[in-house]
C-alpha cells in the first residue's frame, strides 16, 4: 500500500538488540508512553503477552488534536522487529533492530500515515515535517531511556 506521509528516523544506543527489544516490545505497555509523551492513554485488550495479533487502543494528542486509534501487532521477531498498524487512522509503525556489536544496536523507526482525511490535505507538507520531528523525538527519547535503565552487556 502506498503510504502518503512517510517518516524515518534511526539511532544508535549504546545496548545490545536484546536489551533493547525488551525495553520496546516486552515492556511496550509500560514504556511507550515514556517514549512517545503524545500517547495519554494506552491500554493493550488482548489477554496475555504481546504478541502478533495483540490489539491495543491509544489516545494520543498531537499539537493539541486529539485522536484515539485501535491498533494490532503485526510483527514481533525478539531482538529484531516491532510491528503494529491501524486501519482508523490508517498508520503503520516499524521498529528494526541492528546489532552493530555485543552492546551497541541501530534502531530505525518508521511512521507511515496511510490516508490523509480530505480536510487534512492542505497542511501534507505541515504534517510531514511534524511527523519528521516526532520519528527524530521518539529514537532519541528511546536512547535516552534504554540507556539509563538497561543495564550495559558485561564485558
């Protein structure tokens, strides 16, 4: 599917790919809100660990407009990828994990916005370059947080 707004942003964190997969996809439910501070509510409704297929519901409020999504778990490989999309609004969401050594990992996340409502339309190149800064925000918030609290690899 053509994605109409798309954002990558990639980092490198000083961590091993394990560390840095559980701090996103283990400890999702507690930490994507840490990183992503746009994200007030969040709640996964699937019983259970997270896994492909898992449902979670957010609301989230950028530059002040409120939007609450239903989402889905489309991919989770350990120490490697984190996958989830929405069909309303239609967005997909990657994380991809690199090790570059025992402790140091290359996040990439990626944002694509699907479809842009007819009235959102006239404000595509606003909205790009917002969701440019967000994906840049979101990998250095996650350095930040993986670093101080995952412990390093032992030499």
């Amino acid at each position: 599917m053509h994605s109409l707004v798309k954002a990558e942003a990639s980092i490198e964190i000083e961590r091993s790919a394990q560390s840095v997969y559980r701090f996103i996809a283990e400890g999702f439910a507690q930490n994507y809100p840490r990183w992503s501070p746009e994200v007030q509510e969040l709640e996964i409704t699937t019983e259970g660990p997270l896994r492909v297929g898992s449902v979670g519901r957010q609301v989230r409020i950028d530059q002040g407009r409120r939007t609450e999504s239903v989402f889905r778990i489309t991919q989770m490989e350990p120490a490697q990828q984190l996958s989830f999309e929405s069909p309303s609004p239609n967005f997909h969401v990657d994380y991809r994990l690199a090790p570059q050594a025992e402790d140091r990992t290359q996040l990439t996340f990626t944002f694509e916005l699907r479809r842009l409502d007819l009235f959102m339309r006239p404000f595509e190149r606003l909205i790009r370059h917002r969701v440019q800064e967000g994906a840049q925000r979101n990998v250095r918030n996650l350095k930040r947080l993986i670093e101080s609290e995952q412990e390093p690899a032992l030499a």
